[in-house]
C-alpha cells in the first residue's frame, strides 16, 4: 500500500505543471532552501563557541537549553502560516478499496517527512557532534538530541491540532495567538517560568534517559488526537469540502464618479477583496508603507539621497507592482467571458490604472511622516510617485499583455507562485532599475535637484501622454487576444 | 443572420472543423449535435471570435466576427463555467453583465424576476458566492445572465447538461419562446437528441468536423437522429 502511495506522491510531484513549465522558480526555491539549511548549519557549528562568548560563567548546554522554549514557540508559529495538512489530496482515493485508517496514518506520517521537520536538525546535529567534542558525555548528549527529534515532531502535529481549531473560528489567527501568548505571557510575568521549566526538563531527560518517555508519550498522544480528529473530517461533506463563504458585501457606488469604468472598478475591489491571494495584497499596502522604516533610520543611508529614490519608487509602488504584475492574469479565470462582452478594452484597462494610482497617492500620503528623517526624503518620495503614476503604471501595464499564465485564485496566498513566469522577472528592470539609474547619475552628475526634476519630468510626460500610450497598450492586449485566451484556459 | 463560409480550423495539422457553407436565418432555434470531438464547441467558439480560424470567417449580422467587434453588443452566450465570476453573487454578477450591456439595475431585476421559478429559488438572495453553487446552479445563472440585454444572437452550449429535469422542461420553454415570440436567433449544442428536436427548428449533424446532415425538425427527425448515431455506434462495434 505505502508503496503506491509513494508511487503517488512522486508523480504527483514531478508531473505537476509547476515542476514542468517553471524551472527557474523551482530552482529559486531550492536556492532558498539550501540557504536555509546552510544557515542553519552554520548556527549549529558556531553555536557553542557563541554561547561560551555570551554566557563566559555558565555551562553552555545548560544555556542553550534555556533557548529552547523560544524556539519551540517561534517554530510553532512559523508553521502555523507555512505549512498544512495536505488533507485535499486524498478525496479519490476515499472511494477505493483501502482503509480509512491507512489513509490517515498515510497523511500524518507523510507530514512528518516534511521540510519544516528536517531543518531544526542541520542545526541541532552538528550542536550535539561540538558538544560531544566538547568533552560532554556522548550518551546524555544523544538522548537530548533524539528529545529534540521527538519535540519537532510533537510541534509538527500540535500545529495540526491548532490548525484543527481555527478551521472552525471565525477569527482563524486567534488559537494560535492565544496558545502562543499565554505561554509567553505565563513566561514573562514570571507565573509560570516556561523558559527555565523547559530547560531544565530537557537537562533532566539528558541525565535520566527514562524521562524520555515522557515526550513520547506527548508525541503520541498528539498523534491520536490528530488520527482522531482527521477521521472524523474524511468525509465529502465536512473538510474535503471546500469553504462556504458568506458574501461580504460593501456599498461601491462611489465609484460611479469614475463614469464608464465603473463596473470594472467594482468588479476589481471585489476581486482584491474576496480571494485568498489578492487579499493579502492589500496588506502589502502596509508594508510598502513602512518600508523607509528599514533604511531611513540607520545612518549609513542618510548621506546616500539616491537611495531615497528608489525607496520612493518601491514604497509608493508596493501595491502598483505586486498588483500591476499580473493584469490581466488576475481576470484569466473569466477571461473568455470578457472577450465575448460587450466591453471597451481600454476601459477595462484604464479601471487597473486609476486603481493603481489611488494606490500610489495613498502611499504617498501615508508616507509623508517620513519627512521627520529629513525633506530631502519627502521631496525624492514626490517625484518617486510622480513617476509611478506616469512611467511606470504603463510600463507595467504594457508588460501585462506579455502575460500567459493563468492564476486560479482562491489558492493560497503565502508563496504561491501560480502565474510567474519570465515577464514578472523582466518587468522588474524598466520598473526600478532604469528610474534608480537615471536619478543616481543625474544625481552625481548635476545634482539632487536636476535629478528629482527629471523624474517628475518623465512622470509628467507620461501623464500628459496617457491617452496616447494607453491606446497603444490597448492594441498590445488586442493582438495578443487569442493567445491569452488560449493560454488562460489551459489547466496548470 | 449569421453566414458560415469555408470555415475551417487546424490544430498542428489536425482539421479539427470544416464548414463550407451555412447559414442561419434571423429568430431561427438552431441546433448542433454531435459526438465528443465532433467540433461544436470549436464552431461556437469561433463565432464568439475566441479562436482565429484557420480559413474562411462568420458574418454576423453583417460584421466579420474576427474583423470588428461590432458584434459583440448584440450577441450574448454561456459556454461553460469559465464564463462565471466566482467571486461575484449571483445578483452581482447580473447587474455586471448589465453594465456591460447597457442595462440597469431595474432593468436587470425586471428580467431575472421572470425566472424566478426558473431558479427554483436556489439562486438569488441567498447570499452566496457563484464559485459555492452547485454546477447545476451555476448554470442556470449563467443562462440568464446570458439573456440579459435583449441580444439578438444567444449562443448556448450543452444548456441542459447538468439541469434537473424540472429545470431543463423549463429552459426548452424559455428557448422556444425567445425564437418564436422574440425572434431571437438561439444557437445550442446537446448530446441529448431528445431536447435538441424539442427545441430547435433545424438540426445540423456534426462529425469530425464536417456537416454530415442538415434537417429541418419534423415529428420523424428524432427517429432520424437516433438511427443515425445508432449506426455509428454499430459500425463502429464491428470494426473492433
């Protein structure tokens, strides 16, 4: 049996369109991987010379076991938004001939081979192998290493019962915020000290191998707990389901000061607003707001003014970018729908631009406290949204109807990857890079204020010409109308 | 109304449609059958200009279809799912289309009020997403909203797949009636030859893309179609 379910899982995987049609992003990823691994390598090897520097009086194991409270609950935390239980993929095989509980024990175990459970030990490994050549007993220091390797695994499925509970509240974040601050609450009132219990539990397991029984008896614990609740869920009519929301609807007739794009306008707030992964767009706002907030403060940037330019470009931009980069792939679930309407092309595209220029005055605005690290700063910020609102709208616009992959969109949001291709990489140099260059050698050729000048010349230029430019655009969608269409209705 | 000339589409060398000649009159119920594969969702598709023909073009009303969008305002269809927002309610959804088609909202509900036993109150005012219906829902929505903006053209493909049978008695009532009172041009495409002689005033066979027969609907065409495809079906038995 397991050997078909492996057989499964490894089509599953290389037979998916994102193995197949993005090599890069997948290479992205195993960069970003090997990244991690190596730094946690590197943690792991250097960690005890670390805390022989920070702790010269205290025994450096005893120390490192004070940390593991706050790992335990940053790693609980971290999986709570990055990993789930892949529930969905077993709906066709609930009408064949295997046992429930093959199923699920298949679901479970295979969640413990995850990527999350394996990275803790490149870290803690090596630890154990310097503390053992450290002169610290080989034995006690092997069962807290398999302490350890027991703990990730309670954490791995701890989370899938956090999880279990905040399926059914409203307020999905609210289990996991409540565990993980009474914990810590409990820790830093000094109610109940988790740092130094912890600690020291993992010190008494090292000393006296039998407690280990203790972390297993956890571990199993939550493993039938989890078994429990999963049986109860593989049914078509409760978890394999998908969610029925509740519509949420808002009053728009605002927008009808907006004339002919209304309905688009509508239709695209309704977008933002109801799907999973635009949605998580809108709090991107708030991190293009405070995105001076990493630069502006340390004083190594306020003698660079070319940076401020850019940090205006990207933070006034935030939403233009992240939204802008995949027009028209966000309609690609109805795109054929559009094309046999009665609709204007041009109007459909101008209801993206105004939206991405409220979103780049609103930026602007909400940006403006930045004055406080000096009106330079203010100043490049202007002329960065100046040229947002005319370059660099249509730019992303026109890079639009390069576009050919489609986005299914009440997929998840957090590293989904669904419609990148080689477009949303090369949009980038027009974006930033050709603003960022243009002002940084105005800037050291002439001076601050000949290159704040050209960029809102270049902005204006472009405003002026908009009507121009979009006609031009409209007629880029047009010739590409039929390869987009046929390329949106193709299953990833 | 709609003129059919040497139409034809390939895909890497497979003629998947080939249509010398045909043409459809003004508030004529037309109908299309044929086997999977057969091209009718192709022929659709080409008159809604979503795919290029390889050769030959459709006159609509005197517009090429693949030359200018002239078309567009009075023709209206459903073809499948894709042609849903998920995001929208239904009720948001038709007063979308509306906009789109120059109709408001007293409009619209004037309209969908008339099929309200259509809906068989499953559809509005329920306060759900288009994306949460069931597939039979989602298309009786899509239909309507298809009906919306007095178009002179509807193009329907598959309408009954997926219906309850309450509900496709029902939709070949409103079919019937927008040819013959409305005088709308109604273009569909069934497997079920039984609702499509129902319905349709003429009949086109299509396979493999070719026009095999063309028959005006008479109480001895359904007989006609089931020894048709009857046939196929034993030829093809014997050559396995």
């Amino acid at each position: 049996m397991i050997k078909h379910f492996l057989n499964l899982e490894w089509k599953q995987y290389f037979r998916s369109s994102y193995w197949q049609k993005n090599i890069a992003i997948n290479i992205l990823m195993v960069f970003f991987a090997l990244y991690f691994v190596a730094m946690f390598l590197g943690l792991g090897f250097s960690l005890l010379f670390l805390l022989k520097e920070m702790y010269p009086d205290q025994d450096p194991f005893v120390a490192a076991n004070g940390f593991l409270f706050y790992w335990i609950i940053g790693d609980l935390l971290m999986r709570f938004f990055l990993q789930k239980l892949p529930v969905m993929s077993v709906k066709p095989l609930l009408t064949l001939p295997i046992k429930r509980s093959t199923v699920i024990n298949y679901v479970l175990g295979k969640s413990a081979l995850s990527f999350f459970n394996f990275l803790p030990l490149f870290a803690i490994i090596p630890f154990s192998i310097m503390l053992m050549g450290d002169g610290y007993v080989a034995s006690e220091i092997l069962i807290w290493l398999f302490a350890l390797i027991i703990t990730v695994l309670i954490i791995n499925f701890l989370n899938f019962i956090i999880e279990a509970f905040s399926a059914e509240s409203e307020l999905s974040f609210l289990p996991i915020m409540v565990v993980v601050s009474i914990l810590f609450g409990l820790n830093y009132f000094e109610i109940l000290p988790m740092t130094t219990l912890i600690g020291s539990g993992f010190l008494a397991i090292a000393n006296n191998p039998i407690l280990i029984l203790i972390p297993i008896a956890i571990l199993v614990l939550c493993y039938a707990f989890n078994f429990k609740t999963l049986k109860k869920k593989l049914y078509l009519d409760s978890s394999l389901k998908s969610k029925v929301t509740e519509v949420n609807a808002s009053d728009l007739s605002w927008t009808e000061r907006f004339g002919d794009i209304a309905p688009f306008m509508k239709l695209d707030l309704k977008l933002i607003w109801r799907n999973k992964r635009t949605k998580s767009m809108t709090f991107l706002l708030l991190i293009g707001v405070l995105y001076g907030l990493f630069f502006y403060p340390q004083p190594m940037y306020k003698e660079m003014t070319f940076m401020s330019a850019f940090i205006g470009i990207f933070s006034t931009g935030f939403f233009l970018i992240n939204f802008g980069q995949f027009i028209p792939a966000w309609d690609s679930g109805y795109y054929k729908l559009l094309m046999s309407q009665n609709i204007k092309y041009e109007q459909y595209l101008r209801s993206k631009f105004i939206l991405m220029v409220i979103s780049v005055v609103l930026l602007f605005v909400l940006g403006i406290p930045y004055v406080y690290f000096g009106y330079k700063i203010l100043i490049a910020h202007f002329a960065a949204a100046i040229y947002n609102v005319g370059v660099n709208t249509h730019v992303i616009l026109w890079g639009g109807s390069f576009n050919r992959k489609k986005i299914e969109l009440d997929k998840k949001a957090a590293f989904n990857y669904q419609g990148t291709g080689a477009v949303q990489w090369l949009i980038g140099i027009p974006l930033m890079l050709v603003p960022m260059g243009l002002f940084g050698l105005v800037n050291w050729l002439i001076g601050f204020a000949a290159a704040i000048a050209l960029l809102i010349v270049l902005g204006v230029l472009g405003i002026v010409f908009h009507k121009k430019l979009m006609r031009g655009i409209t007629q880029k969608y047009l010739n590409s109308k039929y390869k987009m269409i046929d390329a949106f209705s193709q299953d990833n | 109304m709609i003129y059919t000339k040497d139409l034809s589409k390939t895909y890497n060398g497979t003629t998947v449609l080939n249509i010398e000649e045909l043409s459809i009159p003004k508030g004529q119920s037309f109908g299309l059958v044929g086997n999977n594969g057969a091209g009718k969702t192709t022929y659709f598709s080409l008159l809604l200009d979503l795919i290029k023909p390889t050769t030959g073009n459709i006159t609509s009303n005197n517009v090429v279809v693949d030359e200018s969008e002239d078309w567009k305002p009075f023709t209206s269809s459903f073809i499948d799912e894709s042609f849903l927002i998920g995001y929208l309610t239904p009720e948001e959804y038709f007063y979308f289309i509306g906009e789109l088609r120059g109709q408001n909202k007293a409009d619209v509900d004037a309209l969908t009020s008339k099929f309200e036993d259509f809906f068989n109150g499953e559809i509005t005012g329920k306060k759900k997403y288009l994306r949460d219906l069931s597939k039979g829902n989602q298309k009786k929505a899509g239909i309507v909203a298809a009906l919306i903006g007095q178009p002179e053209v509807i193009i329907l493909d598959e309408p009954f797949a997926n219906l309850d049978p309450t509900t496709q008695i029902r939709l070949k009532q409103i079919i019937k009636d927008l040819a013959e009172k409305q005088g709308v041009t109604v273009l569909v495409s069934s497997h079920d030859l039984t609702h499509v002689t129902d319905v349709c005033e003429r009949i086109v066979v299509l396979e493999k893309g070719n026009v095999i027969k063309d028959l005006e609907t008479n109480p001895a065409t359904l007989k006609e179609l089931e020894a048709h495809f009857g046939s196929t079906a034993r030829t093809s038995l014997e050559e396995e």
